[in-house]
C-alpha cells in the first residue's frame, strides 16, 4: 500500500466513524455532537473573511468557478457555491464524497474524489479561486504538499488567487504525534478503527509542516508570486499556522 494509499484509507476510516469533528475537530462536536446548521454556517463565516481579504488584494477578477481541495462534507464548498457560479471539491475519502453530495443537494456544488499526487483531472487554468485549510498540514510527506501546491497554480487562471493553509512549525512535544503512532500501531495489530477513534481517542492524522521559506521557492518555481501571508489561526501554543494568498 503507498503511502497516499494508506492516506487514504486513514479518511476513510474518519469518515465512517465522526465525519464531522474529523473536518472540523472542535472538542465539543466530538462524538457526532456537532450541530449542522452551525458547522456550515462556520464554514460561511471563514470564506466571507478569506474573500474580505482577498477583495482588499485585487484578486479574484472574475467568480466564476472555485475549488475547495480537501472538502470532506462540503463545509467551505458550500460557502464558496454562495459566492461563485460553481463550486468543485475534491476530497481522499470516497465517504467524505459520498456524504457531501448529499448533504448539499440543490447547491451549485460538485463533488470528486482524488486519490492522486496531482488534480489531474482538472483542466489547467479552469478556476478564479483555490481554497484550502486544514488539510495539507495532515499530508503524510512534505514533497506531496509542494505537488499540490504547483497544481493549484496550474489550474488557477490568470487574474485567480489560491488560498491556502499550512503549517510552518510545530513544537517538539506535537512533532512526536504519540496518539498517531499508537494508532498506527494497534490498527497494524488488527484493532477496529472505531475503538480506536472513539473509545480510546487515538488519531490517524499526522502534522507535517513546510517553512515559508520553501512556500514561497514553490510558488515561484511554479510561476505564481505569493501576495500576503497571515497568521492562521493566531495561536499561543507555539504552533505557527500561516495562510498564503498567491497568484499568477
């Protein structure tokens, strides 16, 4: 199994068992307690911000079409399908797809899985904006980060901005990930994904940072310049989580 493979099957095993704390891993949504109706209007709330910004920069000239990389359920491609004519998401999980296109039926929302080092599938230069969050922060290789980042210059047209979150450093207490590798552990040993998500708390995911140094290399090697970078989130636990805004 490749490492994208086992990638994967981690999403999937999320997703079947709290899809929702799994996008969006607030303590009190643990369990399947999250409400629906404010997961969503969550995700409406930090698309207005990002657009609000973006709009400040110049960018996007047109609102035609955006992609949402890493829509589990649908939360941001459904706030972006407010804002655009269309609104694509690509997940891993076939379950995260699954549930996505039924939780927003009527939107003008698609949903596609993508088990692959690149998008593909998608037409280059098809789409005024890119948005990602949460999500490459949990890719199991940094090289797998920079492919992505390329493809999201790649399918971006001229006048688009690509949006998107990594993490640029982690503390030596979360760099050792103990949840993650006792969970990989136990599952090698035949353990159920359930037990081992709900009742022992364990994770699947990894963190993997990407300096900004080597951001910024990507971008410019790929042809786009990167416009503004922001702390995100603001944090105090010395994790530093950036949000880059980056065009042709």
């Amino acid at each position: 199994m490749s490492t994208l493979e086992r990638h994967a099957r981690d999403w999937e095993e999320l997703a079947d068992t709290d899809p929702l704390w799994a996008i969006l891993a607030s303590p009190e949504g643990r369990g399947g307690k999250w409400d629906l109706e404010k997961f969503f209007a969550s995700g409406e709330v930090e698309i207005g911000e990002v657009l609000a910004v973006a709009d400040r920069l110049g960018y996007p000239s047109g609102r035609d079409r955006a992609l949402d990389f890493g829509c589990g359920v649908g939360r941001l491609t459904r706030a972006l399908a407010s804002s655009f004519g269309e609104a694509v998401g690509l997940d891993i999980s076939a379950e995260m797809v699954r549930l996505a296109r039924e939780l927003n039926v009527g939107r003008r929302c698609r949903f596609e899985v993508n088990v692959r080092e690149d998008l593909g599938g998608l037409e280059s230069g098809s789409f005024d904006f890119v948005y990602t969050a949460l999500v490459l922060q949990h890719m199991p290789e940094k090289e797998l980060i920079r492919s992505y980042l390329g493809e999201f210059l790649r399918v971006l047209r001229p006048g688009g901005v690509a949006v998107f979150q990594t993490l640029a450093y982690l503390p030596l207490t979360l760099r050792l990930q103990p949840r993650r590798r006792a969970y990989a552990v136990l599952r090698r040993a035949g353990l159920p994904h359930k037990l081992l998500l709900t009742r022992m708390k364990l994770v699947p995911t990894r963190l993997t940072t990407i300096s900004e140094d080597e951001v910024r290399a990507t971008v410019t090697e790929h042809g786009g310049t990167v416009e503004h970078v922001e702390d995100h989130p603001s944090r105090s636990d010395g994790v530093r989580s950036l949000r880059y805004y980056a065009h042709l």
